[in-house]
C-alpha cells in the first residue's frame, strides 16, 4: 500500500490574503512597482517645468525606490510590509497631489482606486482598514478643492465624487466578501471527504506533515494509527453500496465522537481511515484504540431489514521511535494493521504489543 504526496490545495488557498495566490500578487506588485516608478519619472519631469522642483526631487527619489523594490519583489521576506509601505505612500502622493494649489480635477479619480488597490493586494480585512481612512481624507481634500460648494454646479460635483467613493468601497468590500466565502467553499471541498465529512487523504498527509514539523520543534511525540474495516467487501456484496456508504458514515461519525479535540482523524479511501494522536505514549495510544475498538464492534446499524455490525482492525506507529519521515510511520502502521489482520481481524497492533484481543470477529476475506 503506498502513501504517496499528494498537493494540498486547501493549504495553498488559506495561505492567500486575498483573491490572488502569493506569487501572483508579488507579480502584480512588481508590475505596479514599474509602472508607478515610470510614471513618476514623468511626473516629475512636468513637475520640475511647472514650478514645483521640490515635487519633482520627491518624485524622483520615490520613482528611484520603486525600482529597486521592483528588483526584489519577488524574492523578499518582508512582502506584506512592503505592500504597505508601497499602499501608504501612493495614497498618501495621491493626496499630496490633490493638495496642490493648481490640481488638476482629473487628479481626484485616483481616489477611487484606493480601495481597489487596497482589497486586491491585502484582502477584506486589512484593505478595509487601509483604505477606508484614504478615502475619508480624499473627500476632504476634494471639498476643501472645490471652496464654496453654494452653487449647483459644485453641490453636483461634490455628491458626485462622494458618491462614487462610497459605491466604489461598497462595491469592492461586498466582492471581496463573496469572494472569500466562495473560496471557502473551495477549501472545505479540497480539504473535505465527501462522504464521511473527514479530513480526506491530502488534507490528512498535510496535517501529518505538519504535526511532524511541530513535534519535532517541541520535542513531543504522536501516534500515527491506520485503521481498516474488516470484512467491508462483504458489506457491499451482500447489502450493496449504499448499505456501504451508511456504514463508512457511522464509522466516521463515531471516530468523531471519541477522539480528542488535539487529534485528527481523515478517510484515507475506501474502507480505510487514518488517525493522528497527539502527545501520547505507546501504551495510551494503544489503550485508546482499544476503546475504539470495542466501541465500533459493539455498534449496530440497521439497514432496512436487516442489521449490520462491523469490526476494525488498527495498526500504530509511534513518532519518532517508528520513523521520523511520513512515508516510514505509513509503512510501520500498515505492517502492524496486517499483522493484525493476519491475526484474526478486529485487532490493535503496534511495536511491542501481543496481537491479542477480545470479541474476535470471524475470518472472512475483507
């Protein structure tokens, strides 16, 4: 039986911020790094030839920084503070810009793009709290542009801008909402199995992998537990699938009920389960699976007419004395799951323990 790896796309979508995926923002960021630096190289040339050299220099120091960021964008450990910095700043050059005794009315459109910049790059959350203040102040400095709003004319260009910014805000903070719920719904069908509603078997390697980097920075250890129900073929050949169905749901609702809220439990396929116990020793880890053991032999499903009772046998490998790779506590669980099953069935097996046990059930392929 092999274990293979499996990507973990419910992994790589929680690591996001937002609609785009890491590397994807890091480009977008890139190219908004150049463009911003290029067009700043410009303004600044306008900016010098208008009788604003102050302006100018900033520019020009600003377009000089933008392009250095640029070069390591993409590389960078501090990628969430520089989109901050970079956000920060723009907004902040936006309303500089704005203040200008001689800006231009063209010059405020780039207050609406505060909040598109702000929830594309950082997500619902963070884009909100970013933006949010910008948009304020850029509605005070558009009002303080326009002077005395008494006339019609100016009233309309005030109530237009405002309005437009708070569509604008609203807009992209409802997208970005649905966005994350769908998204959601994504990752719970990456992560979930179907039929059980467990941990399916890349969700399950990926928590595997994941407590073995944890225990082996805490110095703890855990149980890897394979678990195979017995005799599930007969299940199927008598009753049919669905009857199967039933009874890989109630398997899974009882490792639910009975484990800890430290542990993890996934359907690994077929009639085959995993199970992951945090820091316990190998005799709590075998007493606990022989709870479970009875506890599932001694569990009654009716189907229709009929009744069905089912058995389990458990295979433990024990972290690190078992192996220190993924791969290897798979194969030490395995080993002891058929050790089991060549035992008699409806067993509990690991390193050191007789595989001996009560209520043995009868053999039967399977």
């Amino acid at each position: 039986m092999t274990h293979n790896h499996q990507p973990d796309l419910g992994t790589t979508l929680e690591q996001s911020r937002s609609g785009l995926r890491d590397n994807h923002r890091r480009s977008l960021a890139r190219l908004m790094f150049l463009v911003s630096g290029t067009s700043l190289s410009v303004f600044a040339c306008l900016q010098f030839f208008n009788g604003f050299p102050w302006v100018s220099l900033a520019e020009l120091l600003a377009s000089g920084i933008l392009f250095y960021g640029a070069s390591r964008v993409l590389t960078t450990g501090r990628f969430q503070q520089w989109l901050y910095v970079y956000l920060v700043f723009n907004f902040s050059f936006f309303l500089v810009i704005m203040l200008l005794p001689d800006a231009s009315v063209s010059a405020f459109v780039w207050v609406l793009m505060m909040p598109v910049l702000a929830y594309l790059l950082l997500g619902k959350r963070e884009g909100m709290i970013l933006s949010v203040p910008f948009m304020l102040l850029g509605g005070v400095v558009y009002y303080l542009h326009l002077g005395n709003v008494g006339s019609a004319h100016r009233m309309i260009d005030l109530i237009n801008m405002v309005l437009c910014g708070a569509l604008m805000q609203v807009f992209m903070h409802m997208y970005e909402a649905r966005r994350e719920e769908a998204e959601q719904r994504l990752i719970d069908t990456a992560q979930t199995d179907a039929l059980t509603g467990l941990a399916n078997r890349a969700c399950f390697q990926s928590i595997l992998a994941r407590t073995i980097a944890e225990c082996d920075c805490s110095g703890t250890g855990f149980a890897l537990v394979i678990m195979d129900i017995d005799h599930f073929k007969l299940v199927n050949d008598t009753l049919g699938h669905d009857a199967g169905d039933q009874v890989l749901r109630s398997i899974g609702q009882c490792l639910k009920e009975r484990l800890r809220s430290t542990d993890s439990v996934g359907r690994l396929g077929g009639e085959e389960f995993g199970l992951i116990l945090r820091d316990v020793r190998p005799p709590d880890a075998f007493e606990l699976m022989e709870a479970l053991r009875k506890r599932i032999a001694s569990r009654e499903l009716s189907y229709g007419d009929a009744s069905i009772r089912v058995t389990a046998s458990f295979g433990i490998a024990q972290w690190p004395d078992s192996g220190r790779e993924a791969q290897v506590l798979f194969q030490v669980a395995d080993k002891y799951l058929y050790h089991g099953k060549r035992a008699g069935r409806n067993r509990v097996a690991q390193a050191g323990a007789a595989p001996e046990s009560e209520d043995l059930a009868p053999e039967a392929g399977g």
